[in-house]
C-alpha cells in the first residue's frame, strides 16, 4: 500500500512537469528556426529518467520457488525502481572521449528484493587522427549480429537477454581499430575491424567466467554487396585454443521486407558446436511490423536433459539443489530451439503516438513460452509511458514453466533530458 | 571589286555566326528534354555535395506538434546520412541512405539496422525517403514535359514534369512535379501510387538564398489524403557545398557523423 501510494503520487508529479513542457512547445512560431541553439559544443550530455512500478505474482507450484523463498509461502510482491542512465561526450580535434553508465534503485514489499546497482555501460576514447580510419580503446559494447533477440555472432560482448532485448548490457574492455576502405569490385561498401579483449584478474574478469587467463583477437569483416549486408566474424582465444568463426548477413528482398541470419562455430578442444539464427521483418502496408525469429542452438540442453535437471532440483535439499539451479541459469536460453514473435502496430484506430505490441519468446524443445503485451504512448518529444503485462506459461519440468514469476505486470514513465 | 564581295562575306558570317551563337541558348532552353529538366531540378535542389541543418515538424490534427532537427549530409546522387540533433529522446539516432539501402543507428541499440523507405523514423506524412532524399533523376525517369495552365507571378504557365519510378523498390511510384519556369524550381509535387492513388502532396516554398550560389526553397510541406488533418514540414538552413569522403557514407561511420559537424 505505501509503495502503491508513492507510486501513484511520483508518477503524478512527473506527468504533471513534463506536460508543462509540451504546453510550452505549441506557443513557438511555426516556421521559426534558430539554428544556432544546434551548433556544436565540445562537451554535451544527456540522459534519461525512469521510474517503474511492477507488480510481480510468484509461480508457487515451480520447483525453484522454494530455493527462492525457502521460509515463506510467497506469492506476490509490488517493486519501485528509479533508473537513471547519463552519457557525455568530449570532441576536441580529432579525438573523442565518451562515457555512459547507469545506476537504479529498488525498494520492494519484500525485503530480499531491494537492490541498487550502478555500472559503466561504455566509457572509451576514440582518436580518429586518420579519419574515416579510427582508433578506440576503453569499455566498449559491441553489438554484433543482425538479430533482434539472439545475435549468435556476438561473440566479444555479453550475451542479450532474448525477453528484453533492447535492456542496457555492460560493455567490456577492449581496444579496437576499424578501418574504412570503402567501395572496391563488387562491393559497394566494405571495413575491416580488429578487436583485442584482454582477460585478467581485474579486467573483464566476469566475461566467460570458465577463463580467468586470456588474449582474445577478433576479426570483422564487412562488405555490402547491391542491398545485402554481409560480415564474416574471426575470433581466437590464445589460451584456451578456442576459434570461434562467425557469418551473417542482411538483405531487403522488397522495401518492406527484410531477411537476416547468423552463424556462429564454436570450436575448442572438446568440442565443436554452433548456433544458427534465421529471422525476417515484414511491415505491412497499414504499418504493422512483424519480427520473426528462429535460433538454434547445439550446445543447449535436449528436453529430456533439461526435465532431468528440474527433477533433480526438486529432489534435492537446498544446498545440493544449487549446482543444478546454476546449470540453468548460466545462459540466457537453456534448450536447443527458440522461436521469437513481434508484433506491433503504429497508431492503431488513429490514436496517436500510441504503438501497442505482443511479443512471444517460445522455447520449441519443451513448449514453453513467455508472452507479453506491451503498451507505449509517446504524447510529447521526450516523454513515453509503457505498461507491459506479462505472461509465462508451460508445463511441469519446462523452461517458462518453472520460471519463479508467474505473471507481471509493469508500468513505467520515461523522461529524456 | 572582288576584295569588297570578300569583305562582305566575311562580314556577312560574322553577322550570322554571332546570330546562330546567340540563339542557341534560347533554343536550348525552349527544348530542354523532360531529362534535362530533370537534371537542371536537381542542381538548383541540391549542390553535388553538401551539409545542411532541418528542422522537422509533425503537426498533428488537434494542433499539437512533434520537431526534430537534423545535421545532414549528402555525396552524389544517393549518398545521404542524417543525424538526430533533437529532440533528446533522439539525439544521436542516424539515418543512412546509399542507392535503395537505408539503415538506422539507434545509440542504444548501437549496430545500424536496415529500414525501409516506406517506413518514417520520425512518424508523421513525411516518409524516410523524404527525409533521406537522393536525387530524383537516381530513382525515376523523366517521361514527358508540358504547360500548363497554372500561373508564376510574373505570368508564365508553370510546367509540368511527369516522373516514372526506375523500379518497384521506389516508394512513389510515379511524381507530378509543377516546374516555376523562372526559379527552375519545383512549386509542388503530387506523389502517386502504381494504382493511380495519390498518396501525398510536396509544396515547395520560400525561396531562399543560402550563398555560393545556392538558391532554393528553404521550406518544404506535405499533406495526404491518406493522413487527413496531419501536416509536416521541413525547414532548411545554412546549406553549403562541402566535399566529403565516400567512406562517411558506410554503416561503420553512424556513430561518428557528429565529429563531421
């Protein structure tokens, strides 16, 4: 009730400050265009302000409830988080320094789900001397791949989660040189980009935590070849033997409809495996955008394998159960087969800046699934609210099934600055 | 006597060449192919390379307004990139246009994404191949040029040029474009689907001098048919040439335009 109260009056407080803003914007002269408020500064920053509310229902009936609550029979909780995400940047000749982080406070009904955590997402320099050839050295995230929920050629950045794609990943340290050559033969565009991530003691340390101990060098290649993009990934690990070799590639078969796909090879001295990805994007004429995906993935764990675990946590005392929970937990995808849907629409029935969609993360080994119903509206420049209903379901011993949160429902308003 | 003659001749040509060399501009001029009047359009639009700064407006049918400002970039004829000055939900965001590919950088997301023309990164009437316009003569071909009974103010019928989509990827599939014979200029240019619909309506207005020889609208309307009560706008300002190298214009360079500013 406290929090619902907070809630409810923060959220009041904000929509109320930020409408002034909008109010404001109107009363300007129409064709007025002072374009010297956009000259360039050497410094800048920005950020953005979130605040959510969440409502949470726990599936009692999963067998990893009680290792979570191993006192109570819990079966709700209401959270308020605070976000706060600020980025700066330096340009001075031809150099840049940028930095961006982002800490956020939860205080939530119960007491074990309060946190608050701050990290650096990214914070490098990036010297451009020989432009357009540049040169960065810091914390970097690189995103690479082509797919929306799985990139299997991300192969020197943390892995995305595939239910929230779009959530901030911390970046890693590296230093990276990308060259530029441009149009040559048949291709239309091309770069070239080296990558070098060490992991020490006190760099990188968390990344693939089964190496404490290695040079990493990685290798993208990029060509644009008519209206097709195409990389081919390289990446050793010096230490460990590991060569990890990666393609994909983009294309527009028509104006509104976009094909992608990934392959990644993992190849060690155990073993070889890989992870595939296929995907399109189709926007129909009265604007609904359609993302379709399919991720394989032969290192994760057959039907059979992953009910054995579930069975196992649920026979086992809480201190022998966490090897398994572990087992489960150290990918964001735990079976072979993964389906991805979404849908949205652009301002359906006219109602502006309003842009509904439903999202469906499916795990096609053991039927489970993760739906969610996601409502954004946008009424001025830097303002957005979202509220986001989501709904696991499966069966007994399945991925979504034995997830701890049942449901959620979650409501948040986001102001950028 | 014969020395005279000569002398007359060759007076005569004088007079005649001087004539021919005269006139052939005017003749050039009165028959400028549909093509050539598509080339001369484009020039007076665009400088073959150049920087700009555009405000963007949405205005929606209640009155309520939606502005962004872009620092663009153009090479050629279907080399062009923007960047997202404001609002700050936007800034940073990039838009890239080579030939019939488009991507966006989204910082956040931080790989360029492929999008198409159809599509609007800043919703309203005007769609991304608006906002990352490329020449007209790279998408369509020049049919046909005629008078017609519209009227400059110094009198003279405005033209109209009919454009026809090179392929099907262009997002309009045919142009109506009315030509002001003295500012060589468009005044408004009608965009039709392949089923004869019209899907939106270009006005060009306020001619403007931005120096070095660059003189053209400095605003530019739509409405539709299609989004009844919406209008958006652009606003031009400080265009001037600027040679640029062609690898700005690659995916690997979005997130470094605001070093070009």
């Amino acid at each position: 009730m406290k929090h619902g109260l907070l809630l409810g009056v923060l959220m009041g407080l904000f929509f109320i400050t930020v409408s002034a803003d909008k109010a404001f914007a109107q009363d300007k002269d129409l064709y007025s265009f002072n374009v010297e408020e956009f000259e360039k500064k050497s410094w800048e920053w920005s950020g953005e302000f979130r605040l959510l509310g969440t409502n949470k229902t726990y599936n009692k009936n999963s067998v990893l409830h009680p290792l979570k609550f191993p006192d109570d029979e819990i079966d709700q909780s209401q959270e308020v988080e605070l976000q706060l995400y600020l980025e700066s940047r330096w340009d001075w000749d031809w150099s840049r320094f940028f930095v961006s982080g982002e800490a956020s406070v939860i205080r939530s009904s119960l007491e074990e789900n309060d946190d608050e955590t701050s990290f650096l997402s990214e914070g490098y320099l990036q010297l451009n001397l020989f432009d357009p050839q540049s040169f960065e050295i810091g914390k970097r995230l690189l995103r690479w791949g082509k797919g929306y929920a799985f990139n299997p050629v991300a192969l020197m950045e943390r892995v995305k989660n595939p239910e929230d794609p779009e959530a901030s990943r911390e970046g890693l340290w590296i230093t990276q040189g990308i060259l530029i050559p441009g149009g040559f033969s048949i291709f239309e565009n091309t770069s070239v980009t080296l990558v070098y991530l060490p992991i020490r003691e006190e760099i990188n340390e968390d990344y693939q935590t089964r190496y404490e101990y290695d040079n990493v060098w990685g290798m993208k290649l990029y060509g644009l070849i008519g209206t097709t993009d195409f990389d081919l990934y390289l990446v050793e690990w010096t230490e460990t033997s590991e060569t990890d070799l990666g393609i994909d590639f983009a294309t527009n078969i028509t104006p509104s409809f976009e094909v992608h796909g990934e392959l990644a090879v993992f190849d060690t001295t155990e073993s070889t495996e890989q992870q595939t990805l296929i995907g399109l994007r189709y926007l129909t004429e009265n604007e609904i955008t359609l993302i379709v995906e399919g991720f394989n993935d032969s290192s994760g764990l057959t039907y059979n394998e992953s009910k054995e675990l579930y069975q196992l946590i649920e026979v086992s005392p809480a201190d022998k159960a966490k090897p398994y929970l572990s087992q489960i937990q150290q990918k964001k995808t735990l079976n072979r087969n993964y389906g991805y849907l979404k849908i949205s629409i652009k301002e359906p029935f006219d109602w502006l800046y309003f842009t509904p969609s439903f999202t469906w993360l499916g795990n096609l080994d053991d039927r489970s699934s993760s739906n969610a119903l996601q409502l954004v509206y946008a009424p001025s420049d830097n303002l957005s609210y979202q509220l986001v209903l989501q709904y696991l379901e499966g069966e007994k011993y399945s991925q979504f099934g034995e997830n701890t949160v049942k449901n959620k429902v979650e409501l948040s308003a986001s102001y950028d600055f | 006597m014969i020395s005279i003659i000569n002398k007359n001749i060759r007076k005569s040509v004088k007079v005649i060449t001087f004539f021919i060399i005269s006139i052939i501009p005017l003749t050039l001029m009165a028959q400028q192919t549909p093509q050539e009047w598509l080339e001369t359009i484009d020039r007076n639009l665009n400088p073959p390379q150049y920087e700009s700064y555009r405000k963007l407006i949405n205005i929606e049918p209640d009155g309520s307004k939606k502005e962004f400002v872009l620092f663009t970039l153009k090479q050629g004829k279907d080399n062009v990139v923007a960047l997202f000055l404001s609002p700050a939900s936007e800034k940073g965001r990039a838009t890239l246009r080579v030939g019939e590919n488009m991507w966006l950088y989204i910082p956040n997301v931080g790989r360029p994404l492929r999008i198409t023309s159809l599509q609007s990164v800043t919703g309203g009437v005007f769609n991304n191949s608006d906002i990352l316009r490329v020449d007209y003569q790279a998408e369509y071909d020049a049919l046909s040029i005629k008078e017609t009974e519209e009227k400059n103010p110094s009198g003279k019928k405005l033209l109209q040029l009919d454009l026809k989509a090179k392929t099907g990827a262009v997002a309009y599939d045919k142009l109506e474009m009315a030509i002001d014979p003295d500012l060589q200029s468009p005044l408004k240019i009608r965009a039709i689907a392949s089923s004869g619909m019209l899907i939106k309506t270009i006005y060009f207005k306020n001619i403007k001098d931005f120096g070095e020889g660059i003189k053209r609208p400095s605003v530019v309307e739509t409405d539709s048919p299609l989004y009844k009560g919406y209008q958006s706008i652009i606003i031009f300002a400080k265009i001037k040439p600027r040679t640029l190298a062609p690898e700005v214009f690659t995916t690997d360079y979005m997130n470094r335009i605001e070093s070009l500013r």
